[in-house]
C-alpha cells in the first residue's frame, strides 16, 4: 500500500467519524423533542384527562373516573400519572393518596390514621367530625380536604378564584407547589366574595385586587368576615398596650403573605410541638390591639384546637393578615 492509498484511507475514516457525530447528534436532538402535556380537571380539583398537541392536533392521552370517595374506574396500572383524586399524589404500590398529614385509602373512603387536629367548636355543632377516620364528613360531593385535616366547602365565584389565584401566585413566588392551600384560601374567598357583593354600593367605583381595596378612605384589607383599613391596622400595631404572647415551630422564618399558624394560651408550645417534629421555634408579643382589629374582619381565626394530645388556643392568620404580624416573631 502506497502513501497515497493510505491517505485517502485516512481521510475517509475522518469523514465516516464525522458523519456518525452529525447522524448522532441529529438523532439525540429528535429524541429529546418535548411533548407539552396538559391536565384538566373537574370542581374537585381530580385530574381527569390529560392531553396533548402533536402537529397541531390535540389528542386525549389518558382519562380517568372516580367513585365519590376516590377509588379509580377501571385503573390504569400502573397509573402512568402520580396526581389523580383531588390533585393529591397517588402511590402506585399501596394505592393510598398522600394527603400531607396523613394518607388516605379511597377504596374505604377512610383515611389510615386519625386528624391530627381536632376543633372541638366545630365538632359540637357537626357530629360527623368526631369520627377522625371519616373523609369530609362523609360528603365527598360537597367538600374536599386540601391537607387531610381541614374539610372544606367546594367553592365558586370570583372571591374563590382572586383568592385562589392569589395563594397560586405566592406559591410560586416563594418556590412552592402551586397547589397549597389553594382550596383553603379559595373557600375563603367565597365568602369573602359574598361579603363584598352585599357591600356592592358603598365600594362603587373601587378596584379590588386579590382581597385589596383601595377607596377614597385609604386602603382597605378585606377578610372573610369584613375589612380594615390599613392605616387602622398600623395605628393599633404600634399602639402601647397589652400583648398576647403566641408561638410556632417553623422549618423557615415566618413570612409576609404566607399563612401562618400560630398557638397562644396555656399548652402553646406543646401545640407547637406537635404540628412539626422539626424546625425552630419562633416567639412573639404581638399587640392585643392589632389582634382585635384582624380579628375583627375574620383576617385570623382563633380557636381552641386539639393536635396529638396536646390542647391549646390556635390563631391562624391569612396570608394577607401576616405583613401586619411577622415582625413580632422571634427565633428562640
């Protein structure tokens, strides 16, 4: 074999290799096209269909249907899709869904250990909630349970969705999943909404973003049960006075526009305690006067709560009721 031979062997062997990057490169691009798919779901947040748009046209990947009480018609197995009944993830090997404070069994309509927070108000008036198995109080069409303690009415309107969109939106803003507590705020903001509607005329002519109104009076922090106005917040915030000394065990720092709960009274950090395992505990003296005003528009709810044998007095604030109280808290 002469010189010549074996450089137009060599150059030939260069070609092959370069040809295989570039059919393997363009092969690699194909094979990570991203196929966009989409989730549709029905009132109680159940995932439903899940389709997607291949040339322009859509196509129903997969469909699903549930009991009342979640348990799937006709399965898909395995489940090709983790978020199925109510939005909460479903584990494909048990087939309980993950509720957040506990797991749920759909095929006995029960969950498999007891609500680890009891309201005791609530329980008097709703025999249904005594029974710390039972799902929504045994009425899957009317209500949904957002994070496996809490029954919720399934709400509409517009203060259900400015309220939802809002809590979606600080979700997101603070590297969250979406979806918490949506359904908590959305049913707040149902009431919120029929509040408003009956105060129509006296808010003529007034913008009212996500549960804010702004008037010729200043603005105004609407709640479930009415609305302050900021400056009146602010005054009894800085008012000199009495406190009310609460706690909370947090993973994080309390934060403005967050929810935040919050025990106070005799057995506060046992309550504490028993919400979180982990985290740090946060101590505040927060003004009884700022208390009373956002008490007043229902911007926290106060109530005596039962949480794995230990009883206390519980305050939760809304989201938009936090700007005013987080400043108080202390890491301990």
């Amino acid at each position: 074999m002469n010189g010549r031979t074996v450089m137009k062997s060599a150059r030939l062997g260069v070609a092959a290799v370069l040809a295989f990057v570039f059919v393997s490169e363009g092969a690699l691009a194909q094979s990570t096209t991203q196929v966009i798919e989409y989730y549709h779901t029905d009132a109680l947040g159940s995932v439903r269909a899940v389709t997607k748009q291949v040339n322009g046209q859509w196509q129903a990947v997969a469909r699903y249907d549930f009991t009342p009480f979640g348990e799937e018609i006709v399965p898909q197995v395995p489940p090709p899709y983790k978020r199925l009944f109510t939005g909460h993830e479903r584990d494909a090997e048990t087939g309980q869904d993950y509720f957040e404070a506990r797991y749920y069994r759909p095929n006995i309509g029960r969950f498999s250990t007891i609500d680890p927070e009891l309201n005791i108000k609530d329980a008097l008036v709703d025999p249904q909630r005594w029974n710390r198995y039972a799902y929504v109080t045994n009425n899957p069409l009317k209500y949904t349970d957002p994070d496996g303690r809490n029954p919720l009415l399934i709400a509409g309107g517009i203060g259900a969705a400015v309220y939802g969109g809002w809590t979606i939106y600080q979700n997101v803003s603070h590297g969250q999943p979406w979806y918490n507590n949506v359904g908590v705020e959305a049913t707040k903001g149902l009431v919120v909404g029929l509040t408003l509607g009956a105060a129509g005329p006296a808010l003529t002519s007034t913008e009212i973003p996500l549960g804010i109104a702004a008037t010729g009076a200043g603005e105004v922090i609407a709640g479930p049960y009415g609305q302050v106005t900021r400056e009146a917040l602010e005054r009894a915030a800085s008012s000199a006075g009495s406190t009310v000394e609460v706690v909370t065990r947090l993973t994080s720092a309390p934060q403005a526009g967050r929810a935040l709960s919050a025990a106070g009274g005799q057995g506060a950090e046992a309550l504490a305690n028993a919400s979180r395992s982990g985290g740090t505990l946060f101590l505040a003296q927060i003004p009884s006067a700022l208390l009373k005003a956002l008490q007043s528009a229902g911007l926290v709810d106060v109530k005596t709560t039962l949480m794995n044998g230990a009883v206390s007095t519980e305050y939760r604030f809304l989201p938009n009721a936090t700007e005013f109280t987080v400043k108080y808290f202390e890491k301990q």
